[in-house]
C-alpha cells in the first residue's frame, strides 16, 4: 500500500470518529427526517375520488384532527375528526364556478352513518338537506326554486322505504311506498286527485294496477295478478260494476256485462286460438268462443257458440232442468250467414229429436246482438305490456 493511500484510510477513519463524537445519545441521524408529521400528504390512485389527501394531526402524529382534499372535479372537501372518527365533512365548489359551501354532511358516532347533510349552490340556496330519524330511517329532501319538489325515506341500509314527488305548486304529484316486499306507487294530478295506483312484489309474481276517473276518487280500472289469476274490474262513474274479467286458467278469459243495478246481464267465454312458443300472447290471439244470456236470478236463458271468425254457429235454451253436467233444451243449428238451418230437442238422457229445418231463403235468424261477439280492444289489466289478461301463460 502506498503512502499517499494509507494517509487517505487514517484520514476518513479520524473523521468518523470525530463525527461520531460530536453526536449526543438523543441526536438520531434519522430525526432529520422523521416517520410522521403532523401534517401528512397522501397522493390518491384508483377509483378514489380525490386527488390529494392532506391530513393534520395532533402533537402526538397520530391523532387526525382534519384533512383537506381534493377532487377529482378540483372540489374541495374538509373532513373534521373526533377520536379518530370522521365527525363532519365539508365540500366547496372551486372558485371559478363560485366557490362558497357545497356540501356538509354530519355523522352518527361509528363515522359512517350520516346524521345530517345539506346542499348548496354557489348562491347559498339550498337544493337538499337530509336527516336522521330517531328510529334509525333518514330523511332526504330535494328543492327547486327553493321548493320541494322530492322526499325520499331510506332505511338503515340506505334502501329507499319511500318517495314522494311533488308538483311546482307544492302538491304531491307520486307517492312511492314499501310494505315488505310490497311497493305501491300512487300518481295524483295537480288538484289532488289519484290517477293512477300500482303494487307489485319483488319478483311480479303479484301486481295490481288502479286507473281512477278524471278529477276523481272513483276508481276506473282495477286489475290484479295474484298466483297465477287474473282479474279485472271496470267501474262507471258512479261506482258500479261495468264489467269483470277473469284469467283462471292458461286458455280460457270470462268477461261478465253488468247493469247498474248490480246485476250480470250477460257474459263472455274467450279462448286462446294461438299460442306463440317462448313468447306472451298477444290480445289478437283470443278469440269470443260462446257467449251467455243470465236472468236476474243469475241463471242461464241461453247459450251461444262462435266459430274462429265470430260467426254464431249454435243457440242453446237450456231448460230449468238443466245444470252445469246435463243440458236439456232447444238446440239452434246456424249457417255462416246466421240464418237457422235446424232446431233441435235435447233430452236429459241424451236423445234428440229435430224440430224444425229451413232454408237459407227462409231467412229465419235468432236475434243475436253483435256486440256478443266484439272482442276488447285493450288490455285493460298491464298495457302495454302484453303480460296481464292476454298475456304470457296463466295470466304471466
């Protein structure tokens, strides 16, 4: 080893030595920079809406006291701490949208719940304030104009248990409430009066839907679709009974006519001449199969029986010996214009015995109102959907 080469080793070694001599036990070479601060910088990344996160903390660096970030949007949000619980925020548009409080959202103690809020617009005016309920629900309101136009009604988990939205004028346009797995939706007009009422479960296996008169209380139209059935009542303005119908099985529909007295004047028998594979059917594939004259008793004083193309093809009179099983009565053979062709006798036993036959150029008719034969022009149950009365399978 040279000389020059050993004096540079001796060198560094003494003056080691003496830096490590001019060292105190308490001067740690690393409290230059230490492990915490109390002001702490966090840069975000991912789906995090913030940009930068400045956290100040107490004396202790490990106490938060507050923090600063900003968004993504060039917002600004304060966040405020108690025991290391988030206690308050507080958002501020940035100043060349306005600047000024945007939004300040109070928390329950587990610093994750929120115990109250509101919004701003840069003017000051409020556009919506929340809060908690004694029962653990929230209250979340909306404004335009200064008015309330939106309420909503959260549960605990933050899932809507109602709603209700209201016109300009202050009145209540939509009510929006849940009952278990049941939602029900009320629509009102400007006046106050219900226009239209829908329930359904979870999944749509049961639904209702109400249709009220114009400027009314009167329902309208109410349908329902509970386990597979389908019903339909139509009212007239003064509350009674119009029509009923009923979706009981997968291919048959009864329309039953009321009066205003109450009681059914006649009756509709539909059948479901198409079935779509994979798909529901449609209004156009029912057709009038037989229709029915009922007394004031309720009881049947005649039958009628329709081809595919509506046209009556056979009368029944049944007797008052007659029931659901076994017919006895006068049977009425029709052509395809109307006109009789042959009259028959039908007994219990099942013998007949033919009356009368005619010509065509008889012209002899049975007196049959066409609109017997007159199909509806609407699914009143869930147009237009297609998946109430005429739809789907069974009423589905």
């Amino acid at each position: 080893m040279s000389k020059f080469t050993l004096a540079r080793v001796l060198f560094a070694c003494v003056g080691s030595l003496l830096i490590l001599a001019g060292c105190g036990p308490d001067d740690d070479p690393k409290s230059a920079f230490p492990d915490k601060l109390q002001t702490q910088v966090r840069l975000r990344d991912g789906p995090a809406k913030e940009k930068t996160r400045i956290v100040h903390y107490a004396e202790d660096k490990e106490t938060p006291l507050w923090a600063e970030v900003v968004l993504t949007n060039d917002h600004t949000r304060k966040v405020y701490y108690e025991n290391h619980v988030m206690v308050r925020s507080e958002e501020f548009y940035k100043p060349e949208d306005g600047g000024g409080l945007y939004l300040k959202r109070l928390y329950m103690p587990d610093g994750r719940n929120l115990k109250a809020e509101e919004q701003r617009l840069p003017d000051g005016t409020v556009t919506m304030q929340g809060d908690r309920n004694p029962d653990g629900s929230y209250n979340r309101s909306f404004y335009t104009d200064k008015k309330l136009v939106r309420h909503l009604l959260l549960n605990q988990n933050g899932d809507t248990l109602g709603e209700e939205n209201y016109y300009a004028s202050g009145a209540m346009k939509q009510k929006t409430t849940r009952n278990g797995d049941i939602l029900t939706v009320d629509s009102f007009d400007e006046a106050g009066y219900p226009t239209l009422s829908e329930s359904s479960d979870r999944y749509g296996y049961n639904k209702s839907k109400t249709l009220y008169f114009s400027g009314s209380k009167q329902a309208r139209i109410k349908s329902e679709l509970a386990s597979g059935r389908s019903t339909v009542v139509i009212y007239r303005p003064d509350g009674s009974i119009e029509q009923d119908w009923v979706r009981a099985s997968t291919q048959t529909i009864v329309i039953q006519h009321w009066d205003a007295r109450g009681n059914v004047v006649w009756r509709q028998n539909l059948l479901l001449y198409r079935y779509r594979l994979g798909a529901p059917a449609k209004i156009t594939d029912w057709r009038v199969f037989s229709t029915e004259d009922v007394n004031a008793k309720g009881a049947v004083i005649r039958r009628v029986l329709y081809d595919k193309d509506g046209a009556p093809r056979v009368v029944f009179y049944p007797t008052e010996n007659s029931s659901e099983d076994i017919f006895e009565g006068v049977i009425k053979d029709l052509r395809a214009d109307g006109t009789v062709e042959r009259v028959r006798y039908h007994e219990r036993d099942g013998k007949e015995v033919v009356k009368e036959q005619h010509t065509a150029a008889e012209n002899i008719r049975d007196p049959i109102d066409p609109a017997f034969a007159k199909m509806p022009t609407e699914d009143y149950s869930f147009a237009p959907m297609q998946m109430g009365i005429f739809g789907g399978r069974g009423g589905y």
